[in-house]
C-alpha cells in the first residue's frame, strides 16, 4: 500500500471527523486525510479523481444522516461509477444509527465492507487499515 496511508472521512460532525483524525495520529497511522461534510461533495471528489488512484482515499469511513446528500444516496451515486474508478476503495458505513434496517441496508451494497456503530475506537481504526 502506499504511504501515506489515505483515509477519507464523510460525515457532517465537527467532533467526529478531529475524533478521527486524532485518533489515527494516535495508533501510529501515517495518513493523508480527506474530509467531506456530505456525501455530495465527496462523490464530486471521486469523480474529479478517478483517473488518478494516487489521489482517491484506501478508506472512506461514511456516515449515513448528514445534509445535502447522505450515506445512502452516496452509496447510489457511489455505484453507478464505480466501475470507472481506477482503484478499489474500502467503505465502511460509520453511524451512530443502531437501526436493524440501516445496518442490513447498509450490508446490502457490494463496497461496504462493514457497519461499524459509532464511537470508532482508535483500535477500530487501526484494524480497518491492517486489514487492506
């Protein structure tokens, strides 16, 4: 894998995403981040850098209810393109939601690796990376 390692953060908490960020400079994990506060804005991204892998996160840790576009219809839009981006990237859906629905929903998408409920332990995170 590259170094840095590039994780992305989708998700419209201030607290949350420095959590996130704090807690990967925490384990020791060498990271580039990126940080959306909705899924429209993170999709724009993607697009914008399809062609260039070097540039397209490893993980993105997604949250489902957040303005403009959530999770879900991230997901969507996600895989419509998915096949035109140069790179496989690890989705994890990250909520707060204990829902049955949401979590099975959620699984229900081929890129999601996971649901993961929130808080997102600093050893979560540092296992999400070891596993790719």
């Amino acid at each position: 894998m590259q170094s840095p390692f590039h994780l992305c953060i989708i998700d419209d908490d201030d607290i949350y995403r420095f959590t996130i960020i704090q807690s990967a400079k925490f384990v020791g994990i060498e990271h580039k981040t990126s940080v959306f506060v909705n899924g429209e804005d993170a999709l724009n991204f993607i697009l914008e850098n399809q062609n260039d892998p070097a540039a397209l996160p490893d993980i993105i840790l997604l949250d489902i209810d957040m303005p403009v576009m959530d999770g879900f219809q991230f997901l969507e839009e996600y895989k419509a393109i998915e096949p035109k981006i140069d790179k496989d990237i690890n989705i994890y859906m990250v909520s707060s939601s204990v829902d049955p629905e949401d979590i099975t929903r959620a699984k229900s998408y081929s890129m999601v690796v996971d649901y993961i409920s929130k808080p997102l332990t600093p050893e979560n995170l540092k296992q999400l990376v070891a596993d790719i």
